[in-house]
C-alpha cells in the first residue's frame, strides 16, 4: 500500500480475493460458445485465443518468478546483496490482477470495438506500426509520466508501493495501485488502438507485444544480471535502445535516476541516467562467487510440494504447506515434474539465508519422499548426497544438515554412510538429532511421570527415551519391536523405565511415523501428542492437543526469509536444519551422525543462547 493512499488504489475485484477469475470467466464462455455454435465461415478464431493468450501471459511470469529465484539464490550475478521478506511476498501477491484487466479489455475490444475482431494472423503494417509507435510516444509518455510518479504527492500516493520492493522480483514490475495501473494500460493501447483503428491488427501483433512488454518489464526487475556483455560490443547503440537489470536496479535503490521504460535513451538524452549504471552493470556481469558456510539438503516432499518449493509458486511458498484439491487440476504438469526431476542429475539450490555473517544455503536433491521408500532408488540418492557433500567440500562449508530423509537409517544409516567413504572430510555432517531430542524433551510437561512412546523407532526416540528414562521418567511402548529395539540402547541402570504395556491411557505421547488413526481414537480425551518424527501425524482428534515437528522460530537477524520450511509456520525451521546452523556458529569441529551424539544440556543452551526459541512451549 502506497504511504497515503490516493483515489483508485485498490483494484475492482480485490474484495472477491482467490475468485477474483469470475470477472472474466462470462468472456470466456461466451468466447468458446459462440466459436462452437456459429457456423464455419462466421467463427472468430481471434477471440477464442484471448484466454490461451492469458495463460500464456500467466505461464511466462511464473517461469520468470521460477528461473529468477532460482538464480538469485546461487547465482554469483546477484545485482542487489540483500533480501526479501513476507511482507513483499504478501504485497506482490496481486501480480495477476493486470492480467485480468489486460484480458477484459480484449475480450471487450473484440465484442465491441470495430476493427478488433475476425483478426489475420499476420499483417506487416500493424506489426511496423507497433514498433514506431512504441520507440516514439509510448517510451517517450512513459518516461515523462513515470519521472511525474516521483512527485512528492503522487509519488505518496501510487508509485510509492512499487517502490516498497527496493530489492526486486519479476513480479514487482507489475505491482501497483489500479489507478496507476490505468494510467500504464493507457499508455500500452497506444499502438493496439492505432491498429485497429487503421484495420492493420493481427494476432501476432498483439500477442508479441503484449509477450514483449511482459519479457522486458520482468527481465529489469529480476535481480540478476543475464544480458551478456558481447551484444554491447556488436551493437553499441543497444546501450540506448535495452534496458538491463542492473540498469532498472539502480532506479529502486537510487529512486531518482533510470526513469526510462525499456529504452535508456531518454534517461540519457535528459540527463537522469545513473552515472554508476555502466559500473554496476560490470560488476554485476562479472559477479562474486559466494559460498555458504552451512547448507541444509532436504527434498520436495509429496507431488505436489514441487509447487510449494520457493522456486514455485510464491505464494504457497510463502505459507505453510498443505494439499490444495485444485492442484489436481494441473496433475499433467505435476507428474511432468516429476520426471523433470528424475532426469536432473544433481542437486539444486532453493534458498539463501544470512544469519549476521553466516552465509546459509538449502539444497533439494531431486527425489520424492515416496521414492526414498523404493529400495532401488537408494543407491542414486546416496550418490546425490555424496557430490552434494563433495561440492560443499570443495566450496569450503562448514556444515551440512541431512533433512527429512536424507538422514535415514536404512539409506546411509544416519550419514555414517559418508564418513566410512571419506574420513577425511572437513565439512561436518550434523543430523540435528541432539537438537530435536532436546526440543522434544523441554516440550514435556513439567511434573510429567510417564509417556507413551509411539512409532517407528529412530535415532531421536532412542535419544529420547534415553534421556527420559535419566530423568527418572517412565517410557511406556506398546508394540514389542519397539520394545525391543529401545531396550538395547537402554543403559542397564535405568532399563526399569522402559515399560512394555498394554495401555494407551497416558496423557502425554510421543509420538513418530507410523501413528495410525486407530490408535489415536484410543487415547484420552485432552491426550498431548508431540511428534519426535520430521514428518507431522495425521491430526484426527479434536479434543486432543498437537504439537508441532520439532522446530524453531528464528532470530530477527536472519535475513532473505520469505518461504516456509514445509508444514512450518513463518519464520520457523526445523530443528535438524537450525542444528547445523548452531554447530557452525558454535565452531563445533565434531561430526554428529552414525551413532554419534552431542552433549544435550550444551546444544540446547547454545541454540537458546543464540536466539532461537521453540515454536511450542508448555
């Protein structure tokens, strides 16, 4: 929202929120209806595309929001060395609504306006006339109009909420008050309204420069700098005639230079040109290599988390993830994905962090948890995790966490798998199981005597129970194996604290993969269920209480935090991500994997003392 809002702020349709498609959805079905049902000879093929062209329009900013993010989170290009928040997430949310006022107009055009129907797909005077058009009085109007925006009272009033975004996403070069969405729209009519007023339009005019418009507002806008140096070197005169990113860049940290749309050559002609531009632009080109002191490896989860990676969709990944029924809609692509992902041959980089000067990244490897399951997909995923070590090796990381399931014992029992390979390594392995013990533990309540330990057993309920058991508090299992297999990691002193039973009447339970519904309709009523698992339990009782995946809320100071770590809320990480984190600004020179644990007391203070706080507290 601009710092005082003016007239004509919000956009018509902003009360109907995520059915705001209604406002086109009757465009659309007159569109196909009337293609359908009208004779051969009487069928306008130019309308029925508007909608294949809105989607286009729709596919071509995601790719950008995709490819963008993508590069900004390992690029060594990265133009502006800061990062973005929720707050920009949630206000660029919108960046569709010109999508629908660009399709209004058009279906609306070619039901009324002469000349803008029954359309030829070519027609080379349009297409010249266009060109002109938008060299001359569009860029010109632009640049006069835009330099009018930073007036003092407009500039308070509309484009102060584009500027909010001082670092930038494709996305933010759509984000603006309607009215001066209006004032835009106007501005880019200009040579649609000549075509068809002079008969000249077609559809590969319209569609190329609306495809033009969108390709170079979101290339300025995408914080990485992609235009290579040689087309300069070709063409000189392209310097006035292409904007470039680092170019735009500059007008959102400087505010007063690079007023230009597309063409610097005004912002040069009228003196407004940033006299750092061919510097920056330099700089950025050549870019500096950075690499992360920790990096957390992880995996897309379900299907459907593939949209909910910061690299999907924005604005899932901005909440915390849950399965939404109209993904379905789209399974072609989802299963697409799918075997996108199997043919990539390495790991990817999701996010970049900072935490003060440490330097923080995530890496997915590029499997499903499904996947993880199959026997025969574990040897390629140990080697996607051994070059990922590699990599992180040879960059000098400190520390790499193993997330979800990358730290399975039947995959590479618990990283052990790695330092047999190479015991040499100087990037330590850290599997945060002290960390989410500990969460774990200090989630119990107080005065607390017995628990019920529920689930598949792992390294964390072993430590757990453990740890309980000093604490002179009964684990209580109700299944032999699980039994069992505590039992061995049991020390002898305190074996009388594990209990075998047959009940399920105790309040407090701890719980991992492998709950099922049955058992928990068997609890009691008021029952506190805390998961020792990376994976949350299905929630089926209302009368009882859930605690979250062990996880923590981070300290103000990380900075470039604008996705959610899976079900997790804003803000929060797991505790096997937080737990590398915490080894490396502990300097900790100790792996934690295999069967190694670390002093519990001594991380749980550490990760206190640093600012993190867990997410439940009872």
């Amino acid at each position: 929202m601009a710092s005082k809002p003016g007239y004509l702020t919000q956009w018509p349709w902003q009360k109907l929120g995520a059915y705001k498609y209604v406002v086109i959805t009757p465009w659309v079905a007159h569109s196909i209806y009337s293609y359908v049902t009208k004779p051969e000879g009487e069928k306008d093929l130019s309308n029925l595309l508007i909608f294949p062209f809105l989607l286009w329009r729709w596919l071509h900013n995601q790719i950008w929001i995709s490819v963008s993010r993508f590069q900004t989170a390992r690029s060594k290009h990265r133009i502006v060395h800061k990062g973005i928040d929720f707050e920009q997430v949630d206000r660029e949310g919108n960046w569709d609504d010109q999508i629908l006022l660009n399709g209004s107009f058009l279906y609306l055009s070619s039901m009324f306006l002469p000349g803008a129907n029954y359309l030829p797909f070519w027609n080379t005077k349009g297409i010249v006339m266009t060109i002109l058009l938008h060299l001359g009085p569009v860029e010109f109007l632009y640049y006069w109009a835009h330099r009018a925006l930073h007036h003092h009272y407009l500039y308070s009033r509309y484009h102060s909420h584009h500027h909010s975004s001082i670092v930038t996403e494709p996305i933010t070069s759509v984000i603006h008050p309607f009215g001066e969405h209006l004032l835009y729209f106007s501005l880019f009519t200009i040579p649609l309204i000549s075509m068809t007023s002079t008969r000249t339009s077609s559809i590969f005019a319209i569609a190329a420069y609306e495809t033009y418009i969108d390709f170079m507002n979101n290339m300025g806008h995408c914080n990485f700098e992609l235009v290579p140096n040689w087309l300069f070197h070709v063409f000189p005169p392209l310097k006035y005639l292409m904007y470039t990113p680092s170019f735009h860049s500059l007008h959102h940290t400087q505010f007063r230079t690079n007023y230009a749309l597309f063409m610097p050559f005004y912002d040069y002609l009228y003196g407004t040109a940033d006299k750092s531009s061919d510097s920056l632009y330099e700089a950025s080109h050549e870019g500096t290599k950075e690499a992360p002191d920790v990096v957390h490896l992880t995996h897309p989860t379900t299907l459907d988390s593939i949209y909910h990676l910061r690299l999907g969709f924005a604005s899932f990944a901005s909440k915390p993830y849950s399965s939404k029924w109209y993904l379905s809609l789209v399974w072609p692509f989802t299963w697409l994905s799918t075997l996108l992902t199997t043919a990539i041959g390495s790991t990817f980089t999701v996010e970049r962090n900072r935490l003060d000067k440490l330097k923080m990244q995530t890496w997915a490897i590029p499997r499903f948890s499904f996947q993880y399951e199959l026997p025969w997909h574990r040897a390629k995923i140990n080697e996607f995790i051994e070059k990922a070590i590699s990599e992180a090796e040879q960059g000098g990381t400190k520390v790499m966490s193993l997330g979800l399931l990358n730290q399975g014992e039947e995959l590479n029992g618990y990283g052990e798998f790695y330092l047999q390979k190479n015991p040499k390594l100087n990037v330590r392995i850290v599997d945060g199981t002290t960390l989410a013990a500990a969460l774990v533990i200090n989630s119990i309540p107080q005065g607390t005597k017995e628990v019920l330990m529920r689930g598949r057993v792992s390294k964390v309920s072993c430590a757990v129970a453990v740890a309980l058991s000093q604490k002179g508090i009964q684990v209580n299992t109700v299944r032999r194996d699980e039994f069992e297999k505590l039992k061995l990691l049991m020390p002898a002193k305190f074996a009388s604290k594990l209990v075998l039973s047959s009940s399920y009447d105790v309040q407090t339970w701890l719980v991992g993969d492998g709950l099922t519904e049955e058992e928990q309709r068997r609890a009691q009523r008021g029952t506190r269920f805390i998961p020792f698992s990376q994976f949350p339990p299905w929630k089926f009782r209302q009368d009882c209480v859930y605690h979250s995946t062990p996880a923590l809320r981070v300290p103000k100071s990380v900075e470039d935090m604008h996705a959610c770590e899976n079900w997790l809320p804003r803000r929060v990480m797991s505790a096997w991500r937080v737990a590398g984190i915490v080894h490396a600004l502990e300097g900790w020179d100790t792996h934690e994997c295999g069967n190694r644990l670390l002093d519990m007391d001594k991380v749980w203070n550490a990760t206190l003392r640093r600012g993190f706080r867990p997410l439940t507290q009872v």
